[in-house]
C-alpha cells in the first residue's frame, strides 16, 4: 500500500513537471490546481511511507513506537509546506492618481474563490487520509480554520473596515501607522488604499541602517499585540515580516512601525479573553495553581503543563521558577524543539481540545516570536512586563464594570495602580539591572564581599 501511494506521488509530480514546461511562460504554476495537489500528494505519500517502513516492526503504544516515531519528519509538514492555499489569490500594486497620490492597489484573482473551494476539498481529502492511515494524528481543526477563514480573507471590504477599526482603536500609539482606505476606490475586490514604505520588521541590517532601536521594535511590538489581545480582543492575525514594516519618520526622526494586509482577525469573546488574561497573568507570576486552572478553562484539560509550554515556548521547569526571571538559553532551546517532536501526538491532541479562538492565537504567537528571535530580541523581559499591564488593565476594567458600588470601583481602581507601580518598579530595576550602574554596583558588591 505505502509503495502504491508512493509511486502515485512520484508519477504526479513527475507528469506535472513536464506539463509545468509548457505553461511556465503563460502563468504561475502555482496558480494550477494540479500542481498543488502533486506536490500535497507527493509530500504526504513520501512521509506516510517513511513512517509505515519506520514504525512496521515496532509495537504500537510502547516507548520504542514512541521514540521512533519522533525521528520521523512530521506529518503536518505536508500541510504546513505543501501551499493549499491559493498562492496568487491577490496582487499589490503602485499607483499614483491624478492628483498626485501615490497609492496601493491590491487586487483580487478572478478565479479565486473557486480555487479556494477546490483546495479545500482537496485539504479534507489528505486530512481525512492521514487520519485513516495514522489514527494518531487528527488535523480536522486545520480544515475547520481554512473553511472559516479563507472567505474572509478575501472579502476586501471587511479587510478595510478592519484596517479602520484598528486605526481608530490604537490611535494612542504614535509609533503605529495603519494605510488609509480610499472607498471611492475599492470594491470587495479590490481595495486601494495609502501607499506606505518600510523595510520588513525582521530586517536587522536595514535597521541598522537607519538607526532605528532594534529593542525599541520589539518593545511596541509587544505592546500593540498585547493590548489586542488582552485589552480590545480583536486580534490581527497575520504579523508575518511582510505584513509588519518598521522605518524613521521623516517629520518626527522617530521609529515607526507600519502594520499592513487586515484581512484576518480574531474576535475574542469576553469569556475566553479573560481567562486567557488571567493564564498569562498567571504564568507570568509562576502561579501554578492559576496556571492549572486557567489552562483548563481553556480546554486544555490534564495537558495544562504542555499548553503552558506551548504558549510560552519555554520549559515546565522555567515555568516553574518564572519565565521573566530567566533569558531562553541556546540549551533550552534544543529541548523545547526535542520535546515538540516527542510528544507531536499530545500536542495534536491539544490543538484538537482547545476553543477555536486559541487556534490563530497560537499562530499569531509563534509568528510574533519568530521577529524576536530574528531581532535576537527573545531574551528580553520588557514583552512579559507589557503582557502582564495589559493583562491587570484588562481584568481591572472588566472587575469595574461589574461592581455596582462606587466604593468597590475605587478599591478595584487603587489596587490596579499598586499593581501597575509594582510593574513600573521592577522595570526599573531590570534597567539599571543591564545599565552601566548596575554593573558597577554589582562590581563594588563583589568587591566587598569576594567568593571564598
């Protein structure tokens, strides 16, 4: 069977390579439905063969099936890599008006929506493959997130009333540019809007080029994500390098960061957006036992400790001593990656559990720390410190609107501003902590008290 399902793989990929030839000078070939079912096909065939070969001889549900198991590429590479989607559903161009204004114009693929379909169909096809081959693994949330999510990305008139949603709700942060919507000019697909420049967030040499503060991107980075997230609960869920531009103002000579293509978002309810402030709240106090409470409110049942390191993209035991304690070491690293590959099933399993809503969270997450890590910017604490205001705020406010008393409104008030300050403080501490007088201070302690 798996030699059969090979050899179909192969054979596909090979026919469409030849087709390929004759029509690479007239289109995209990612832009044909054959070649992007060749290569899914292809893909899955291959490693469903790796693992049938791999796992034959050993017993299912033993520690050894489970060791081997891990060493193999991982199914869901098929759909991360294979594209699904359509590659060239919409195209952005440059163009200056009559008046002068220099615009973007982003257009829509005539045949878009069809393609979407076809994909999708053909998304449940290998998912349900893979769940005949290997009960192990179930990506039906996979089909369930691009079944919800791909019309809206191609609705362009929801994409720019998002785009002035976002504008109006983080008017306060001045570093932030959002691209103003001509609607004499759009329709649902196409949209024009203002042209913006940058260069891509995770740049480190164009930032260096023109001076702008790696650390300072990666602090209001932070800060516009979490009070998205936690505050508002309307979430913009595509922060890919191309999507987040940073570059120097030329009126103000100030860092700025240009937040584009407000096609996908998240809309959190009041339920969900409060427990998950409070987890993060808890994580990042190293409550344990909120933690464990707040992780099974959102589904995540007996798997909390993995939920936890999922979000964090750090270790049960950095958890446990405080994940804003303690940079991410090169080691720490290894194991966090060793570990996703151990426990891939449990980790499935999880993602299968959790409310929809935490799905596109987990994406935003891991893409937002992609940039730091790009920035070389991960280790810092100043993300923690941003999360853990936005989280007090928000719980605070929700706390306020509940209370019926003016009295419990001001006792609720004054113990968020002692919370706020606490904060404020241990930044300040952090900061002299890495400044130059923290390492004097630290010297002259050493010096008065020597190591015997």
């Amino acid at each position: 069977m798996a030699r059969w399902i090979l050899r179909l793989g192969a054979a596909a990929t090979a026919g469409l390579a030849v087709s390929g030839l004759y029509v690479a000078s007239r289109v995209d070939p990612n832009d044909i439905g054959l070649v992007r079912i060749g290569r899914a096909v292809a893909t899955t065939a291959v490693i469903s063969f790796d693992y049938m070969t791999s796992l034959k001889r050993v017993e299912y549900g033993t520690e050894e099936y489970e060791t081997v198991k891990s060493q193999i590429p991982q199914l869901f590479v098929s759909f991360e890599e294979a594209p699904l989607g359509a590659a060239s559903w919409a195209q952005v161009h440059k163009a200056v008006l009559h008046d002068g204004r220099t615009v973007a114009v982003k257009v829509q693929h005539p045949k878009v929506k069809s393609q979407c379909a076809k994909d999708i169909i053909l998304m449940e096809v290998l998912v349900q493959g893979v769940a005949w081959m290997f009960p192990d693994f179930s990506f039906a949330w996979l089909v369930d997130e691009a079944k919800k999510n791909m019309p809206l990305e191609l609705d362009f008139l929801k994409e720019g009333r998002n785009t002035e949603e976002v504008a109006v709700m983080l008017k306060h942060f001045q570093f932030l540019k959002v691209p103003k919507i001509h609607w004499e000019l759009s329709t649902r697909r196409v949209l024009t809007m203002e042209f913006m420049e940058g260069g891509q967030v995770n740049d480190r040499e164009y930032m260096k080029e023109n001076g702008i503060d790696v650390n300072e991107i990666s602090r209001n980075l932070g800060k516009l994500y979490s009070e998205m997230i936690f505050v508002n609960g309307f979430v913009h869920c595509d922060p890919h390098p191309g999507n987040v531009l940073v570059r120097k103002s030329t009126r103000t000579n100030k860092a700025e960061i240009v937040l584009l293509d407000h096609g996908l978002y998240q809309t959190l309810t009041e339920e969900f957006r409060l427990d998950y402030c409070r987890l993060w709240h808890s994580l990042i106090r190293s409550d344990m036992k909120g933690i464990e409470m707040h992780s099974k409110r959102l589904g995540a049942g007996d798997l909390y400790p993995l939920f936890a390191c999922m979000l964090t993209a750090r270790s049960w035991a950095s958890i446990t001593k405080g994940i804003s304690q303690s940079p991410v070491s090169k080691k720490e690293d290894v194991e966090i990656r060793l570990n996703a590959a151990k426990y891939l099933s449990s980790i499935n399993e999880l993602l299968n559990k959790v409310p929809r809503q935490m799905l596109l969270l987990l994406k935003t997450n891991d893409l937002l720390r992609g940039i730091e890590t790009s920035l070389q910017t991960r280790a810092s604490a100043s993300s923690f410190i941003n999360m853990s205001r936005c989280c007090v705020r928000a719980v605070s406010r929700y706390e306020k609107d509940k209370s019926k008393s003016w009295y419990g409104k001001l006792k609720i008030s004054l113990a968020e501003a002692l919370v706020l300050w606490q904060i404020n403080l241990y930044e300040i501490l952090l900061w002299i902590k890495a400044s130059s007088l923290g390492s004097w201070i630290v010297d002259i302690l050493r010096h008065d008290h020597p190591l015997q």
